[in-house]
C-alpha cells in the first residue's frame, strides 16, 4: 500500500483550520489512517423509500490521497431500531460478493429472522450500502449499453474441462479486462477494499455512533479485517460470518501470489469437495427425499462425469457439458436448493448424450446489475495473481489431481485478473495483527463450499483477536446455514461485545433434505 500522509500533514491541516480532525481515544495500538482522519464527514439526508426504509447518498473522496479532491456517492439504506428506548446504534452489513448490492440485498434479507432476528431489529438501525464500484456507488461499467453486456456473457466460453477449451477462455478473459479498462473509468484505479473500509469509517462517523458495530458476510469478512486493522481502535463489535484467510486472499502465503490461483492458494476446492461429500451422505441419509439416493450415490456421480467426457448430456432439451456438470455439482452455498440438485443429477444418470447449446442474449440499457465487472474489477484491485496464462494451464491438471472433479473450478474463476491492467496503489497487504479494541466473533459452517472452515481457522490465526464458533451442518454463512443458535450467538455477542465460550456450536436448524 502506498505510504500514508504523513501525521505532521495532518497536524499543520489542522492548526491551519483547513480540516477538523476528530479526536479519538483508540484503545488498541493507536494506528489510524491519517487520509479518513482528515477527510470530511459526510451529510447524510435520509428520506422514505418504501417498506419502511430510508435511504441516504454519502459523499466521499475517489483517492484518499487526495481527500479533498474529486468526490463518489455511495447509496446507503437503512432499516430503524423498532426499540428506540434500547437502541444500542448502528449495525453495518456488508453482504458479500464482491459486487452485491448492499441497498438491495438488505431489503430483500431485512425479514430473515435466521440473519435479523426481531430482538437483534429491536436494537439497532441496519445499515447498509453499495460500496464503491457497485451498482449505485459509481458502478464499475465494462459496456456502453446493458445489451452489449448481455451480448458478451451470454457468449463467453465456460470454465475448459480439458486443454482444448483453454485458448478461448484465456482470450475471453483478456476481452473482458480490455473492456472494462477502455470503459470503466477511474473507479478501477480505487475500487480496493482497502478504500472500501476507509468509506465505512466516514459512514461510520456520519452515522454518529462512538465505534463500529459490524456484520461481514463472506468477502465481508474481508472487508471487516482491512478495517480492524486500519482502525484497530474504533470496533465496538464485530461479527465475520462465512470468513476467509485474508493473507491467502491478497497475497498468498510465501510466492503463492505469482505462482498459485487464488482460490486454489486459498484450497477452495477442498471444501467444495468436503461439502459434495456431505451432500451424498445426506442424500443416501434421506432415502426417498432425495431424488439421487437410489444405489450408490458416489458410482452414480462417477458415472455421470464419465459420461460428459464423451459428450454433453441433454436434461430436459438442455445440453450439460462436463465443465457444466460440474460447477452445478459444486454450487452447494444454499441448502434449500440441494433437493433441486439431486433431481439434476438423477436426470443426468438416466440421459443421453447430444451437442451442446448456447442461451440467448438479454436485450436492454442501461443497467445496474454490474455484480461480475464489479467483482473482478474489486478482487483485481486487492489481489495478486499469476500473470502468465502457462501457470493456469499447469494449475488446472495438478489441482484435478489433488482434487478430483472440483480442482480446476479455483484455478479458472477470476481469469480476467491474470490480465488485468489497472492497479489500485492504496490497497491494503497488511499486517494482519493490530490489536483491536474489541475482539472479533467468527462463524463458519463445517461444510461451506465458498468459505472453508479451515480458511476462517487460517484467518483467524492472522488477527490480533479473534475466536471461531462452528455452525455443524452446510451452507455458504448463516445466510443459508439457517441456525437460530447462531443468530442467538451473534445477536448476544453484539449487544454485548462479549465472546461466547470457545466451545459453542450450534447446529443448524434443519437437515438439508428435510
């Protein structure tokens, strides 16, 4: 990360009445970065909008290192304490992606009791946003036109399943990484999350509340870790659900960065994997619930992939390529949908083989939904990745090794970043390891396919103050491992700030076949 304006900058700003720099008591090791602490506060007018809502723009700086120059909006909305008398503050959520909508997200999620019980709303105002690069928030935009963006998607080629699909996917990903750098604009040189938690400590600040009160879910456990550690000692509590290795994440462990795809250095295969297997002894578990229980699931699955690598299987007047087949076998985030899967996959048992076809494109401008441009160009921005294509290629027949049917899914998933041209100079590398004014509660399912237990583990190791509690049971945070427990446990850990015992589990509320 480039080096921070210097302290005496922000003494002589200060002496000179150019800015008002807030005075804080950080209980932690005292660090803070002296371009938030400089910058303004924002306004915040929240008005009415719709199912009981406000909603707020906030002004902050594009470069924080030039806070009082060029200035984004970031849309905000929030849902008020329903107990004013013992409302405790503010509860910021960052849902994940990168490239969710905040705004969105938290009014479709707001009346999941399992997430936002009634007793948790009765105590805080939830707040969240479109972070910078998504959506409303100066949205990353790789196409002039929705119509152009749908055009290009729906004509990418899919994750190569051997070799000879792998030209054509490494040069559709160079595409992708030109477009967005012709039209994107300057939010690609500060769209890092680094700058995203610096924007949290201005809404923070707006928000008028003493200390962060903070609810990361997946990638938002990343984000709440590049702020525990920019502003050790202004979190009051706060909650990484669904978390990540965060070294293993920007910059790999040793050469790992240069040499390694990031989620296979982060061994997100291995828990797709893990939870595949939970999946077929669930099903076997299940009996007629589950519609791939029949025989032997384990055979029935070997079967089916034998039988892509001679050709794509057609379901229903739908071609499934092998690369297709298994990224739906992997696409277990969300319990509730495992029934629909295993119906998939049944069908696929039983079907024959036919060429593949391709979906149409989806007509229409402008657009909002920018979540893939925004994810690649956010994770492009925070992370280091191998640049040479060779690596890939290599990568992909060593993790098939390793991982049988899943190992190539890390390899292949953030392609365009291997050509990637934009840098973001204030992205944050570390350390890791300031001590926190608060500690910090961290929850993870057993069998998370897209958060691994053992990365929150590996994550947790690298902050200063940090406690796993595990979720037994499937499903990518308590988004979908629907736990009351764990609610309970969360909501108990930010009224009070107070860790659970490190022996608490808690399991979840229903198997995921019923």
């Amino acid at each position: 990360m480039r080096s921070r304006l210097g302290v005496l900058f922000g003494a002589v700003a200060a002496l000179a009445g150019l800015v008002s720099v807030p005075a804080y008591a950080d209980a932690a090791d005292g660090y803070s970065d002296i371009r938030v602490d400089i910058a303004a506060t924002p306004k915040l007018d929240w008005a009415d909008c719709d199912g009981g809502f406000q909603c707020a723009t906030a002004s902050v700086p594009l470069d924080y290192d030039r806070p009082f120059g060029q200035k984004i909006d970031l849309a905000l909305i929030r849902l008020r304490a329903s107990d004013p008398s013992k409302r405790i503050g503010s509860l910021f959520v960052n849902f994940g992606g990168p490239g969710a909508s905040g705004v969105d997200r938290l009014r479709q999620r707001a009346e999941r009791t399992w997430i936002f019980s009634p007793e948790l709303k009765a105590r805080f105002d939830l707040v969240s946003w479109d972070p910078r690069g998504i959506a409303r928030s100066a949205g990353v935009r790789c196409f002039p036109t929705e119509a152009e963006q749908q055009a290009f998607y729906a004509a990418r080629p899919e994750m190569p399943g051997d070799p000879s699909g792998e030209a054509a996917f490494y040069a559709d990903a160079k595409q992708l990484a030109a477009h967005c750098q012709t039209q994107a604009g300057e939010i690609l040189k500060h769209a890092s999350t680094a700058n995203t938690a610096r924007d949290l400590e201005l809404l923070r600040r707006a928000v008028g509340d003493p200390k962060l009160t903070y609810h990361g879910i997946s990638y938002g456990t990343q984000l709440g870790a590049i702020y525990a550690n920019l502003f050790p000692g202004r979190i009051r509590a706060m909650a990484f659900d669904g978390s990540m290795d965060f070294v293993g994440n920007v910059s790999g462990h040793g050469d790992q960065g240069t040499t390694v795809p990031l989620d296979s250095r982060q061994d997100v295969p291995r828990g797709i994997a893990d939870t595949f297997e939970y999946f077929l002894q669930q099903c076997k578990l299940a009996g007629p619930k589950c519609a791939f229980s029949a025989g032997d699931p384990r055979a029935k699955w070997e079967a089916i992939v034998a039988k892509a690598k001679q050709g794509p299987i057609v379901v229903d007047g739908t071609s499934y390529s092998y690369s297709a087949i298994v990224n739906a076998a992997g696409d277990l985030s969300i319990p509730s949908g495992y029934a629909d899967t295993a119906t998939l996959l049944q069908k696929l048992y039983d079907a024959s083989s036919a060429p593949a076809a391709r979906s149409a494109a989806v007509a229409g401008e402008p657009y909002l939904n920018n979540r893939d441009e925004a994810f690649n160009a956010i994770q492009c921005a925070d992370s280091v990745f191998p640049r040479d294509p060779a690596v890939y290629s290599a990568a992909a027949v060593t993790e098939d090794q390793r991982v049988p049917y899943f190992g190539r899914i890390g390899v292949f998933d953030m392609m365009s970043c291997a050509f990637w041209q934009p840098t973001d100079d204030d992205r944050y590398v570390g350390p890791w390891n300031r001590k926190t004014s608060a500690p910090i509660l961290v929850l993870n399912a057993r069998f998370d396919p897209s958060t691994p237990l053992h990365g929150a583990y590996d994550g947790a190791k690298q902050l200063a103050r940090a406690q796993v509690n595990v979720i037994e049971g499937s499903g990518h945070s308590t988004m979908f491992a629907i736990s009351t427990c764990a609610e309970k446990l969360k909501r108990e850990y930010l009224f009070t700030g107070v860790l659970p015992p490190a022996s608490a589990s808690c399991k979840v509320d229903a198997p995921p076949f019923g």
